[in-house]
C-alpha cells in the first residue's frame, strides 16, 4: 500500500523556515495601510461625511495581535477540521479496506499480465486508482494549505484598509475551505464503508470493484466542490445574519423588560426578579431545613450525655 506522509500539522516545520519573509513584509507595509486608511478617513471627514479614526485604531490593533499569534489560530482551524474528521470515521476501518485492496492487486500481480483476462487488467488498474487517489487528495491539501499558511501575515495585514479588505475575507474562506475538505472526505468514506464491501472486494468482483473506485474518486474531487458551495459568501451571511438577528432580538428583550420592584425596595428587571426569587426560595428552604434538624440535633445530644463528654 503506497503511503506518502503528509500531514497537514506538520506545516508550521516545514514552512517556517519561509514564514519570516512574509512576516517581514507584513511588518514593512503595515504602516503604510495604516497611514492609507487614516488618509481615507481624512477624505471623507473633508467631503463632510462623519469619519471612522476609532475603527480605523482599533482593526489595527487586532491585526496586530492576530500577527503576533498567527501561527497559533491558524493551526487551530486545521486542528479542529482534523479532529472533526475522526469523529465522522474511524480510520482504522478505512485502512482495513486498503489493505484489502493492496492484497488484491498483489495477487493479481503475481499471477502474470499473460496468464490473467481483460477483467483482471481492470481490475487491478481500479485498485492501484482508488489507493493513490488518496494520497494525492492529502498531497494536494498540503499544499494548498502551505501556500494559505505562507501568505497569510501579508493577507492579514491587508483587513486595516477598507477598500483592500475583500482579500481577507477570501483568504480566511479559502483557509476553512480547505481545512473543511478532509471532513467532507471523511463522510464519504464512511458511506462507503456502510455498505460493507470489503467481502465483496475480497472476492474479486469486478463490478462491485469499479463502483467503489469511481465512487471514490468522484468524492475526492466532489469534496473541494461540495465544501465550496457549503462555505460559500451565500450561506456564511446567512449563517451570520441569523446569529446576529438572534443577538439583537436576546438584547431587545433584555432592554424593553419591564423593572420589578423587590422585597428589599430595590428594582430589577424579569431576568434578576427570577434570579432574586430563585435565590429567596433557596434562602427559604435552608431556614426551614435548620429549623427541622436543630431540635433533631438537640434531642439526641441530651438523649446521650455519656457519648459527648467522650467525644
């Protein structure tokens, strides 16, 4: 069975050693965005329009520390996706069924091309397909996801000035994109594996044999497409939309309560009058708790005198 390590976490080894040059660019045209985006906000005070100098400060500060802690959240996001991707398969059960496949071409392999029919041929053209498709989808993913990792101090940087923010926006879409593909790859393959081909595989049934390679190889390919239109601008403003719809109607609510006045002559609105009742019923029923046991306590101590002088 072919395998190429390749391993998305180990990025930051491999490409560190190119992160600086990015680093420093970033660093020589920070102030220069900077300065840009101060201009724009001088231009538009000067038209008469109302300018934004506190939001101007305040994304440089956050580019800055997003920066400083690039490595950090960027590996984060491919940790995540990776972690996510286990949980949808067990990949043990996958290797299985490659291993099954490898022992199959080699048996084919050691019959002879003379000895052995046209189905044969296929057959062990589909199984070396389907066990190189893989590695290649994983290949491909390093990459993508080196060049996302290389660039994306200067990208970064590049979310101070307004009318150049788009290229963030894209990068860090292109970034979870990416990271996404091996989840969607992963419930694929565990579709696959649910209808139990592995005998059938075993058996060297050739149709059964092309239709998992074809499937497969359509799932490495549908996978980037299929995460593409899942994080497309479309369905992330919606999904940012509806939170933020969310969030203002908790915060609506919260505002136009009405205020309750409580027992001690203060006022509250619903949310604290729950609390505030929550805390007098517990309050309560510690009161009459001790109540109940005090005299408890009291009778079995004069009931047994003889047991608290020894104690």
């Amino acid at each position: 069975m072919i395998n190429i390590l390749v391993d998305v976490m180990d990025i930051p080894k491999t490409m560190d050693r190119f992160l600086g040059i990015s680093w420093g660019i970033a660093i020589i045209i920070l102030p220069f965005i900077f300065v840009s985006a101060i201009a724009t906000e001088l231009h538009k005070a000067a038209e008469g329009q109302q300018p934004e100098y506190r939001n101007v400060i305040w994304t440089t500060v956050l580019v800055v520390f997003a920066t400083l802690i690039y490595r950090v959240w960027f590996m984060k996001i491919v940790s995540i996706c990776e972690g996510v991707a286990m949980m949808m398969l067990d990949y043990q059960d996958w290797v299985a069924l490659m291993t099954i496949m490898s022992q199959k071409q080699f048996e084919i392999g050691n019959i002879g091309l003379l000895s052995i029919d046209v189905s044969g041929i296929l057959l062990n053209i589909a199984l070396t397909i389907t066990i190189i498709t893989e590695e290649i989808f994983n290949l491909v993913r390093f990459m993508f996801l080196s060049v996302l990792y290389l660039i994306g101090p200067i990208v970064v940087v590049s979310a101070i000035y307004k009318p150049i923010r788009l290229l963030f926006k894209g990068w860090i879409l292109s970034v979870l994109q990416v990271s996404f593909w091996i989840v969607v790859l992963r419930i694929f393959q565990a579709a696959i594996l649910s209808f139990n081909v592995s005998q059938l595989i075993s058996d060297g049934n050739l149709a059964v044999t092309t239709i998992i390679t074809l499937t497969f190889i359509l799932a490495c390919f549908l996978a980037p497409a299929f995460t593409s239109k899942l994080f497309s601008g479309q369905n992330i403003g919606l999904l940012g939309s509806t939170v933020i719809a969310g969030m203002s109607f908790i915060t609506t609510k919260i505002a136009t309560t009405k205020w309750i006045p409580t027992a001690d002559g203060k006022k509250t609105n619903a949310i604290g009058a729950a609390i505030h009742v929550v805390k007098d019923t517990a309050s309560f029923v510690g009161k009459t708790v001790s109540k109940v046991v005090s005299p408890k306590v009291k009778e079995e101590a004069e009931e047994h005198p003889e047991e608290k002088r020894i104690r």
